[in-house]
C-alpha cells in the first residue's frame, strides 16, 4: 500500500504529526479542518458559524490539493464543541456540500485543538 501526502498552503499548516490528508488507491482521508485563518493561523473572527465557513473553505484548499472537490466526498464528520451550534454550522455546511450530499455524523467534543468551536474532516473518492 502507497500512501501519498497531500499539502497546501492555503489551508493551515499541521499542529502537530500529521498530513492535511493523505491518498491511498481511490480514497483521500482529510484531517480535521478548524476555522483557523491558513496566513496568520489565528481563528476566524465571528463565532462559530465564522469558523465553520472558514473550516470548510481549509477543507476545499485540501481538496483541491488533491485533485478533488466537495463533489467527491463520501464522508464527513463534524465535531462541536457546543451541539447548540448544530442548527448553524448545519447552515453553513449545507452551502458547500452537493446533492446528494456525503455520508455525515456530527458529535459534541469536550474540547477542541486551540479551543475551536468546530472541526470538520471528511473522506473522498478519486473519480
């Protein structure tokens, strides 16, 4: 099995030992995307619903690294740190993903890397 890294600077940089994603045959597992800004690594500014568009716009940089695009996506899984943000980061996730949309789960976290409000990775499928 060839695992392959996928990088780029316009999503945030690794905050720890792991790849932004990584590709194996058919399938490219993307790290968890946070709402952090990729220049200055700061968090987006504007609550939750802020982070999650940010999170998903870290997402598409990733993506597209990879050759890919939302439309690719099989799975997702968002994590909150307050499950009251469900009804908008929903909101917001709902504006990027495609019809028929990924598989998803969403969990409330005790806490997020940074003190993040939303992270969200996902699972795609090379055409």
């Amino acid at each position: 099995m060839t695992r392959t890294a996928v990088a780029t600077s316009l999503a945030p940089a690794a905050i720890g030992p792991y790849s932004q994603a990584i590709g194996v045959g058919c399938l490219v597992f993307c790290s968890g995307q946070l709402g952090l800004d990729p220049a200055s690594g700061a968090f987006v500014e504007g609550g939750v619903a802020a982070q999650a568009e940010r999170a998903m716009l870290n997402l598409r940089a990733v993506l597209d690294a990879a050759g890919l695009s939302f439309d690719d996506l099989v799975k997702t899984t968002i994590f909150l740190a307050d499950m009251a943000d469900f009804a908008v980061v929903n909101e917001v996730y709902g504006r990027f993903v495609p019809d028929p949309p990924p598989a998803r789960s969403t969990v409330a976290v005790a806490a997020l890397p940074k003190g993040g409000l939303v992270e969200i990775e996902a699972i795609a499928g090379r055409p």
